[in-house]
C-alpha cells in the first residue's frame, strides 16, 4: 500500500533534485537558503548521553601487534 503522503514528499525531492541536476552542493545551498528565509528558528540538540559512542580514528602508522609467539621462518 503506497502512503499518499510519502509519494508526494518523494515527488517534490525529485523535483527539486532535478531543478539542480542533481548537484548536491546547490541543493543544500538551496534548502539552507529557504531555512533562512523561513524565519524559523533553527535548533540544535546536543547529542543523548548513552547514545553510540564516539570511535577515535585509528592511524595508518599504527602498528599491529599479536598474543603469538613469533615464529622464525625456515631456512
């Protein structure tokens, strides 16, 4: 069962995509420029405690390490 609703919403996204050719950058630029213009005022949230936590980047300089014993290679 299609939802009358989410069809029209997917109906102008496409139509805005298209009306930038689907270049992202001017869609945003577009979309904050009608925040704006709107009047509304723009909330941000600071995130939930016990929400996912956040992963430190791991360096590509980092070395890898082992719990087995090295082992010489035969000769």
């Amino acid at each position: 069962m299609k939802d009358p609703i989410v069809e029209e919403v997917r109906k102008h996204r496409t139509e805005h995509t298209q009306k930038f050719g689907g270049d992202l950058a001017a869609i945003c630029a577009d979309l904050r420029t009608i925040q704006t213009v709107s009047g509304h005022e723009v909330v941000r949230l600071s995130p939930k405690r016990g929400g996912r936590a956040e992963v430190p980047k791991r360096s590509a300089k980092r070395k890898l390490t082992s719990n087995l014993p090295s082992v010489e290679p035969a000769t």
